[in-house]
C-alpha cells in the first residue's frame, strides 16, 4: 500500500510596517517594511535557512514581496508573485486609524464588527472574496509542490482566512479568534488539497520570547462579558 507524501507549507505574514504600529487599515496601501519588519524578517530567514524550501510564493505587495525577498535569499530562490494572495482592501477605510473610522464611519463599522466574513466596507472586500481567490492558489501550490516544502508570504487578514477555511472553523470570527503577528511562521502539512494538518501557529519565537497578548485591534465580541454575540 503507497501513502501520498506530506507536502509541507510554510505560512508567514509580513514584517512590521509603519501602518501597523499606528492601527491604520492598510490592506490595500503599498507601505514598505519598517526597520522592526526587517528585522523580523531577517529572523526567520535565519531560522528556516537550513529547511529544504523548493519554492517561495507572495502577495505583489511591497511588504510580502520585501519580506519573502529576506526568506527566499538563502535558498537562491526567485519569487513567484500571486494575485490571489493579497490582502483584504478596507475601500474607503484604507489608511485610516481605526479609532477615527469607528467615529466617522460608526454604522458601518459596527456591521463590519460583527461580520467581516459577508460585510464589506464601500469598495472594499468581504473576507467570503478573499477566501474565494486565495484557496485557489494554496490548492495550485500543493498539486504542483507534492511532497515538497513551500515557503507563501501573505498578509494578517488573508492567512486567518485560509487557515479558518482549510480547518474548518467558522470564518465570521477570524478576527478575534485567530492572531497573525508580524512575521510569524505558521506549518501546514497536506496529504491533498482537503487534507490538512495544523502543526504550528502565529510563532514568533524568531524574535521575541513570548507571544502578544490578546488586549487590541479585537471587535466587542471579546469584551462582551455577557456572551452575547
């Protein structure tokens, strides 16, 4: 009897940016890493330096591309640039601080709040669209990459959406139950497209000693002490 060899997945989010450190929506804004993101980034090269990494795929962005540019560099890899791989755009919301949108835009927010996954800001996406373009392109990378090591550099939104759906969580809470921190490495094995297997999440062990504790950029839901949502 064969078995179908693992085909592993390294799933990493950006380095810092300038943006992030202010709490501003830029899912759709081209900021460059800042000097922390670099440095992150050039963590975790360091640490997967000596993995049998094959191929390096990446959001078009300036962020995802900067950082996979540092992961792929030890590897003498060149990039393989996915459109599907962006991250979420907040429309109207993009480059705002959070707290000035929640103030100008309070109704709307507050139905994004509660639902992220169907609602969208004007011109923006729904977390459902991101989905819809982004597990095309992990399935093309474990059919075509069986039984090999993958390195895909995405954005915060964009892999808690990915990882919600190929383990089947409920996706309408990735905001408050899934954290991507800057320049995290998450692992994936795969037996197929369906068949996947969490082995590692959201670690930054890379860079700092302990994990980022749960007390910002959350919806109400988290402080609902009466459960309700």
């Amino acid at each position: 009897m064969s078995t179908q060899p693992t085909t592993r997945i390294f799933l990493v989010r950006h380095g810092a940016t300038q943006l992030s450190v202010e709490d501003r929506f830029a899912g759709a804004v081209n900021v460059e890493l800042s000097a922390e993101g670099i440095f992150q980034a050039e963590r975790l090269a360091e640490r997967l330096a000596r993995d049998p990494i094959v191929a390096v795929y990446c959001s078009p962005m300036a962020r995802t591309v900067h950082t996979a540019s540092i992961l792929a560099k030890p590897h003498r890899l060149a990039l393989m640039e996915r459109e599907g791989l962006r991250e979420i755009s907040h429309g109207h919301w993009e480059g705002m601080r959070r707290a000035d949108v929640e103030t100008q835009f309070a109704d709307e927010y507050a139905a994004w709040d509660e639902d992220p996954f169907t609602f969208a800001p004007q011109d923006g996406e729904a977390g459902v669209n991101v989905i819809a373009r982004a597990l095309p392109v992990i399935r093309e990378i474990v059919l075509k990459h069986c039984g090999q090591n993958v390195l895909v550099i995405s954005h915060k939104a964009t892999l808690r959406l990915i990882i919600s759906s190929l383990l089947g969580f409920d996706a309408r809470g990735y905001r408050d139950r899934l954290d991507q921190s800057p320049a995290c490495l998450n692992v994936l094995d795969f037996k197929d497209p369906v068949r996947v297997r969490l082995m590692l999440f959201n670690d930054v062990s890379h860079y700092v000693n302990q994990p980022q504790r749960s007390d910002e950029h959350l919806s109400k839901w988290w402080d609902d002490v009466q459960g309700n949502k």
